[in-house]
C-alpha cells in the first residue's frame, strides 16, 4: 500500500518520458471518458460506444444508434433542405459539411420502426449535424413525424441530443419549439404514447419543447441535460455550479426524469413500454 | 406616430431603445390599459416569482387574464425579479392563471419584456426547460383568445413561452430574437462587442418580424405614454373582438397554422 501511494504521488520530474515511445502509440487507442476521465483502451467501448466504468453513452451518430436500436426502419423526409432563411454566411459550408458527416439532411433523422412486432414512429437527433442543433428541417421533420404518427395511430419514440435552438436560423429556429409543441399536444390528445430518451446533450431549446413533453421520459447514464449552459449560468449569476447539477442522474433527482436506462438496455426496454401501451380498444 | 415615420433607426438603436430604463413599465401598463387590476400570486407548486405579475383586469367591460412579465423598478426589485428574467414558478403561475382563464372563458393578455428565461441553479434544478415546454404545449390548445405584446425585449423561448398565442403584436422599439446580439457574437466569433454588427443579422426588429409573419403588426411608440397606452388598449381590443367571433376549433386551427407555417 505504501509503494502504491508513493507511485501515485510521483510527479512528473520523477518521470523521463520516453516521447518516442509515446508517439508510436496511435491516437485513438486509449480513450478518456469525458464524465470519469477514466482512460481505457478503445475496443472496450463496444458496440453500444459506452465507458466501461462509469457506463455514460458516448456521443453517436443518428445512423449508429439506428444499427443497433430497431430490427427495421423505414425512413422519411430524407430530401427536405432548409432554405438558409437568415442568408447567413457560411451556413451552407457548414451544412454540407454535416450532412457528409451524419448521412442526414438535417439533425434529426426519422422514419417508421419496428421491434419485433412492434410498429412506432422513429426520431434520432444527431449531436454532430451542428451540435444537434434545431434548425427549420429538424422541426419540420419532427412536425411530420408527430402528425404522421397520429394518422396512422403510432407511439412516438424520440431520442433527443441537441446544444438548442440553431443561431443561423435565427427567429424560425425558434418557432419550431412552438410548432413542433403543438403537433406532439395533438398527439397526446388522440391517445397515443410518446417516449423520450435524453441523450449526452440535450438543452436549450429542445429541452424548452418537445424534450420535456413526453409520457414517459427516459434519459442514458450522465448525459448532459439542462435549459441553460453552465458557462451562461456562471457568468449570470456568479456563481460557480456544481459539476453534475446538469446529469441526468441530478435531473431525475429534481423529478423530471422516470428512469436512467443503460444505452445496452434500451432496446428491451422499449419493446417493454410499447407493448405495454398496445392499444386494446380495437 | 413619430419614429416609423421619421429616419430609419438601426437594428442596434432598436436594441438599446428596447432596453432603456425609460421604457413603459409594467405597473403603468397594468393601470392605465386595464380597469380594476387584481394581483394574483404563485404557481401552487412551491413559491411565486416576481418576475411574472398575473391577475384579473377589465380592458373596457371585458373580464380577462392578464400576465406580463416585470423588470422591476427599484433596485430591490430588479434584483428580486432577475431583472425580468423568469423562474419555473413564473412560468407555472402563468399557465396557472391562463388555465383559469381558459375554465371561465376569458381571453389571455401577455405583456412580454424579457432578456429570456433566467439562467441560475435553482432554474435549472426546478426545470426551467419542463416549465416552458409545458407552456408551449398546452397553450397551443387552450381553448380562449390569447394575444401577446411585446413592449421591450423579447428573448428567446423565455418570450416564446408567453408569446405562443393566436396574435403577437410588438411595439415600435422592441425586439424579439433566438437569442441577444451579445450572445449571437459571442458564439459567432468570439466577441461579444459585434452585438452591434450581430443585431443586424439576427433580424429582430418588429419591421423584419412584421415581413416574415412572425408578428401580426407594429404598435408606433410616441413620446407620449398614455398615447401609447391608448394605442395598445386599441389594438387589443380589436384582436380580441375579432378572434371571439371565432368559434373554437376555428380559433384553435388557426393557431395551428400560425406556427405550422415556419
């Protein structure tokens, strides 16, 4: 036990780096998690991309989580392109830049899904197409996806990941939260079950919406979710926060969230809830 | 009807026009548009944010709901409401109230002057984002007239939650954005002292807004008050008599539109 602690006080004058044999370890090998800065070596992610220690689900791709999430998908609203409303500059760079990131044309892909049996409408934000963020076609396709859900009478599951409300498009980024609010109230008022699932983002204006009006609200291990950023908050009020005021495991301490579910879990969980909430008036 | 007329002032004037200290005040909009106003406090949940001033007022013989958003006067009070920056109870005690509207068929008035929803801790660990969302989602189908002002700053989904209604009016010199200019720049390029440079971009005057239908009109602001008031009680009273005339899945499916359209 001494000679552990006495290695664990080294400092770094104690130590000759060998920099050679550093940089012949490719970058990528060992990874650190964000949330424990635990490092582990990078095939100990696995398949569903998660920290082996503290099991916080690693930012993914829409179109990795739809891998692994449903056993088919039938996507829609693929063409919409935003008609760049502001004129922003450099705005369409950086959409054709996220768009040959994420395979998507905009941060939300949707589309129909089935578990097993199980029919329901499908949304998965993307955290790289502009940090998630909702632009005019991320609330459009959530629109649709939530009237197309209630024509046909399907639940709605929706994975939220999103930094808010998308500044290049200015007061129409806004009006989605409104837009998108009204379909999801149509929804729920035509009886049918809508499921959330916060992932590592979720805030700002999603969080002021669609995020926030589930049925049953679930969230993966230490993601981020919150309405203001940290930065905002300490700048306004002076204060210093504390570090996991914004995890989920916080959040669902406050009352806002029914269950953390390991990202490995999900699947089963979902088939559990859609099954549950099958419909037996027909 | 100076202003509109006279040269056309910047995005930027507009911004600081929109938060200067001489702007109408709440309390004299609350007395001089209204009859009989009676405060009504807290969201029943678990206190009462002075950043939100709600309760029942004749505007002429018609009973409704007012709620407006409250900067504060007095330095006590500014610091009291976070300097008009609501918290979860703020946005609770309004869908409280405009719920009671809605069960005794009144119409809702929002006064709407925020630099958005407050960022602090207590904000966050009481759900500010849930609060505003609940708004979004059940004022889409509250089944009264709502009509809002904007008659100051009206900043991001801080504003939405109390603008979401059948008709938005703004006043001459006020904004209304996804986000501040100074934010804007900030995260644009590293520098909020662009705030000036950002306001044009962002497109937040009432002009701008009137053109893309996310208002309905401009109210001109004179440099008399109570000609101001006049003009607002006008305005008001006008909206509210034409969406009465509605029946309510009309009124309903044309709130909708207003916002499927975007």
């Amino acid at each position: 036990m001494q000679l552990f602690n006495e290695l664990k006080n080294l400092s770094a004058k104690h130590i000759k780096v060998n920099k050679q044999a550093s940089q012949k370890v490719p970058s990528g090998i060992w990874i650190a998690c964000p949330k424990c800065h635990q490092s582990f070596y990078h095939k100990d992610l696995g398949q569903y991309k998660v920290c082996p220690n503290c099991q916080y689900g690693f930012r993914i791709t829409a179109r990795q989580r739809l891998n692994w999430l449903v056993d088919s998908f039938e996507e829609i609203d693929a063409d919409l392109l935003t008609d760049d409303p502001l004129q922003f500059p450099d705005y369409q760079k950086k959409l054709i830049k996220s768009q040959q990131l994420t395979k998507l044309n905009d941060s939300v892909l949707t589309g129909f899904a089935q578990i097993q049996s199980e029919k329901f409408a499908l949304g998965i934000m993307d955290p790289f197409f502009i940090m998630g963020s909702m632009g005019t076609i991320t609330g459009e396709k959530l629109t649709r996806l939530f009237e197309k859900a209630t024509q046909k009478q399907l639940p709605v599951v929706l994975f939220t990941a999103s930094g808010g409300a998308r500044m290049q498009e200015g007061i129409f980024s806004l009006m989605q939260m409104a837009k998108v609010s009204a379909a999801v109230k149509q929804h729920s008022d035509a009886g049918l079950l809508y499921v959330v699932i916060l992932t590592d983002p979720t805030t700002g204006g999603v969080t002021a919406s669609f995020a926030m009006q589930a049925d049953i609200t679930l969230a993966e291990p230490r993601s981020l979710i919150g309405f203001a950023g940290k930065r905002v908050i300490e700048q306004t009020t002076g204060q210093k926060i504390p570090s996991d005021l914004q995890d989920a495991e916080t959040v669902l301490k406050h009352g806002f969230i029914d269950q953390i579910v390991l990202r490995s879990e999900l699947k089963n969980k979902l088939k559990w809830l859609l099954e549950f909430h099958q419909r037996r008036d027909s | 009807m100076s202003g509109l007329l006279d040269h056309k002032k910047t995005a930027a004037e507009i911004v600081k026009l929109a938060r200067s200290d001489d702007k109408v005040s709440v309390k004299f909009l609350l007395t001089e548009i209204f009859q009989d106003f009676i405060e009504f406090h807290g969201d029943r949940v678990y206190g009462d944010d002075p950043a939100i001033i709600g309760g029942l007022a004749y505007l002429n013989q018609q009973p409704v709901t007012v709620i407006s958003t409250n900067k504060g006067q007095t330095t006590k009070e500014k610091l009291a409401s976070h300097f008009g920056c609501p918290e979860p109870a703020g946005y609770r005690k309004a869908l409280r109230l405009a719920q009671q509207a809605a069960k005794f068929k009144r119409p809702v008035i929002f006064l709407v002057n925020t630099a958005g929803a407050y960022p602090g801790r207590s904000a966050e660990e009481n759900g500010q984002g849930e609060a505003i969302a609940k708004n979004l989602y059940e004022f889409s189908k509250l089944p009264v007239p709502i009509v809002s002002i904007i008659y100051g700053e009206g900043g991001s989904g801080g504003a939405l939650a109390l603008a979401c209604g059948d008709r938005v009016w703004m006043l001459e010199n006020s904004t209304y954005s996804v986000l501040s200019p100074e934010g804007f720049a900030a995260i644009l390029w590293k520098d909020s002292s662009r705030a000036d440079q950002a306001a044009e971009i962002l497109q937040l005057t009432p002009e701008k807004l009137l053109r893309q239908q996310v208002i309905e009109g401009i109210i001109p602001e004179s440099h008399s008050k109570y000609r101001l008031v006049k003009a607002i009680k006008r305005v008001l009273l006008q909206e509210i008599d034409q969406l009465q005339q509605m029946t309510t899945d009309e009124l309903l499916e044309k709130r909708r539109m207003r916002y499927r359209k975007f």
